[in-house]
C-alpha cells in the first residue's frame, strides 16, 4: 500500500526484539512497565467479570504477548490482553457449562484464527472481507454489547453487604461520570486510561462508605502460582463461543491496521495478516489451555504508541516479562478482589454501550443501505435473535444468542441474492 513507506525512518524499528531484550536498558524496561499499565484496566476488567483468575489473565497476556512477537518476528509494537468481545459468551457460558468446558470453546475459537489465518495466506484479505462485510459483523458486534446490557445495569444498581441500593446507584454513577469526564477531557496520557480512572475514583469513594473489605488482602500470600485450569472437552460449549470469534478476528484486521498508521509500516504486507492472525489465535488458544480469557492486540496500547513515539517492539517484551512477574503476587489478585461490584458496574454501563457504538460505527462507514431489503433482513435477523437469546437444541447440540446469529448472518449473506 503506498501509504506505508516501505522501511520506517525510525531506527528501533530496525531492532530485533530478542537484540534489544539482550542489549539491557532500564529505560526500555519502565517503558514496557508503562504499556502495560495503559492495558492494565482493560485487562484486568475482563477476567473479573466473566469469573475468571485475574492472575491467570495475567500471566497468558504476557505469554501470548511472546508468542505473537515469536510468530511475527518481533516486527510490531503491540501488546496482547484480555478480549472484550468475548465477556458475554465467558459469562454466559460458565453459567451454563462451567470454566473447564468454557475453555475448550475458547481454545477452539483460536483455531478459527488458524483457519482464517490459512485462507489469508492462500486466497488473500478480500476473501475475508466477502465472507464477513460490515452488514454482518456490525450488528454481532452490537449483539455482543446489547446482551450485556442488564448484567450492567444489575451490577450498578444491586445492594449489597452493607450497603443499599441507593448507595450502590450513586457509587455506580460516580465512576461512570469520572470514566466519560476522562475520556472527554483527559489529555495526554490521562486520556488514555479513562477506565482505570473510574475504578480509581469510585474505589476511593467507596472506602470512606465501607464498602471495601481488606480481609482477603491480609490473608493472601506475596507470592502466590496463578490457580491455573485446565479445559475439558464440550461440543456445546465449542458450538456456543467459536462464532464469536468472527468479532475480534475482524476487529484485529483493524489494530493491524492502526498500528500501521502509528508506525509508517505496512503490517499486513510484512510480516503479514496472516502471521498476526496466527500470533493472536496461539496467544488465545495458550492461553485457554491453562484457564485464561481470549487474547487480542489492545488499541490501548496502540495509542500508547503514538503519544510516546516509543516504537520499539521490545518494549513489549518487557511489558510481557512484568505482566508474567506480577502473575506470581498473591496480594495483587485479592486487591482486585476487594473492588466492590458498583464500581466495575458503573464502568461497565459506558463499556458495553461502547461496544454497541462501534458495531454501529462500522455499518455506518461502509455506507451500507440498512433500508435496502437484503441488509435490513440481514441486519435485523442478526440483532433479534441475538438480543432475544434464540436457541436451538438437539440433544447434545446446542447453539444460541451471539453464535447463532452470528452463523446465520454470514449464510444469509452467503445465500441471499444481491442486486
């Protein structure tokens, strides 16, 4: 693509990952400290609320981190973590399955990353693009966000130990007005981290309330192994997540594409889509086989990148390395622990509302027709049957809400005649 020169004029571009872990500089390693706290929140967030180890959440974003750069060759200066898109299927299906069956989904969901990584490779990007157009993944995306919706609104509002209801709306609404007035009004780095000042501002509201309870802080260990789990094997369960995927795979295509921009290189040429496909897919799949949620490249951090020029892929070396060392801290976990529910509920409300914006988002920019008659069919099958948690069951065979009308939107696009 001509809009990406064909070297970058910045020298640690030119640097090899491995070179410049082994060339030791302490400013590289505050710098990667400094990523990973930019995706802190984030990362954090997402395994807290679909009931998985923050720790173990950890620990695989650093891991898969590694495994994408080993992947690329340490050519992209990118951090991976905890995947939104997939809060509402973790969610609903330890509900239904319980976490080791969950996890073999999750697992299976980063081979359909290997999949479309293999038909990139032989047929090239425009071949995703036919199969997954904005009409189809804007809406599950919206879907994936509009699910959520009352488990946010029950979060910011539901009483509690000690305190009531009125207290919990009030809580809940201070951390949602502190994250919008950051994402506002922030500037420079500030702005990046919107939801890491809501948990802050609402968690120092809430200690003077007594909300919070240090106990399991006072007891948990310094140093502590993550509580790892292992996957066992459920074809519902598999059936349930792995059409999610299709969200994040597309919203991936998209990071790839931002960081391009940040950096003046073509990503998707060198070392290609098909190669930050598979990193993703390993880093997910890894990453389910000891109990932790789905990893995606963080936009967090991309924008991290483009205010601090830092450009250096190795820095992210570094930031994996601290997110592997702070994995170990007992008292880390159960300080994320003490966040009362009203807190993360209030963040909540404005993060899946995001989520929902940004599926809108997409339809709108590719200037799709919704009320020309194949979209609007198209688009309203895949948000009714999603929101409406339509399901079909034949004996071990489950499938419902987010995958089915994720499937169905990609074979009514598939199959319905286009003028």
């Amino acid at each position: 693509m001509s809009e990406f020169p064909e070297h970058s004029p910045n020298p640690d571009l030119q640097s090899s990952t491995v070179s410049t872990v082994y060339n030791f500089r302490f400013k590289d390693i505050l710098l990667g400290a400094q990523m990973l706290f930019v995706a802190f929140g984030a990362l954090v967030l997402v395994p807290i609320l679909a009931g998985v180890n923050p720790n173990v959440a950890l620990f695989t974003s650093g891991v898969g981190t590694l495994c994408f750069q080993l992947v690329t060759g340490g050519k992209i200066p990118v951090y991976l973590a905890s995947s939104f898109a997939f809060i509402a299927p973790i969610t609903l299906s330890v509900q239904k399955y319980g976490l080791p069956a969950t996890l073999s989904g999750l697992a299976a969901a980063g081979i359909v990353y290997l999949i479309l990584s293999l038909i990139i490779f032989w047929r090239g990007s425009g071949m995703i693009t036919r199969i997954l157009p904005p009409i189809v993944t804007g809406p599950v995306i919206m879907v994936i966000g509009l699910s959520l919706a009352s488990t946010a609104v029950k979060m910011a509002s539901e009483a509690g130990e000690g305190y009531s209801e009125g207290m919990a709306i009030s809580v809940a609404m201070i951390s949602l007005l502190a994250t919008m007035l950051t994402a506002i009004l922030g500037r420079g780095f500030l702005r990046l981290i919107p939801i890491l000042m809501g948990i802050g501002v609402g968690y120092l509201v809430t200690l003077p309330l007594g909300m919070v309870d240090f106990t399991l802080v006072s007891q948990a260990p310094w140093f502590q192994i993550p509580e790892f789990t292992r996957p066992s094997f459920s074809l519902p369960a598999i059936l349930f997540i792995v059409p999610v995927a299709i969200a994040p795979a597309i919203e991936h295509i998209g990071d790839v594409l931002a960081i391009s921009s940040v950096t003046g290189n073509n990503y998707l040429q060198e070392p290609g889509l098909h190669r930050t496909l598979l990193g993703d897919g390993l880093a997910t799949t890894l990453a389910a086989f000891v109990g932790g949620p789905p990893n995606t490249t963080y936009s967090e951090v991309t924008g991290a990148v483009a205010l601090t020029k830092t450009f250096n892929p190795a820095i992210m070396t570094w930031a994996a390395i601290i997110a592997i060392l702070l994995s170990f801290l007992g008292k880390l976990e159960a300080l994320l622990k003490t966040i009362p529910v009203p807190v993360m509920g209030g963040i909540l409300i404005i993060l899946f509302g995001t989520i929902v914006v940004i599926g809108m988002n997409s339809i709108v920019r590719s200037s799709a027709d919704l009320l020309e008659s194949r979209n609007l069919v198209i688009v309203a099958v895949i948000l009714m049957l999603g929101v409406g948690g339509m399901s079909v069951n034949a004996g071990g065979f489950a499938l419902e809400g987010i995958g089915l009308s994720s499937i169905l939107g990609v074979l009514l696009n598939g199959l319905l005649p286009d003028k």
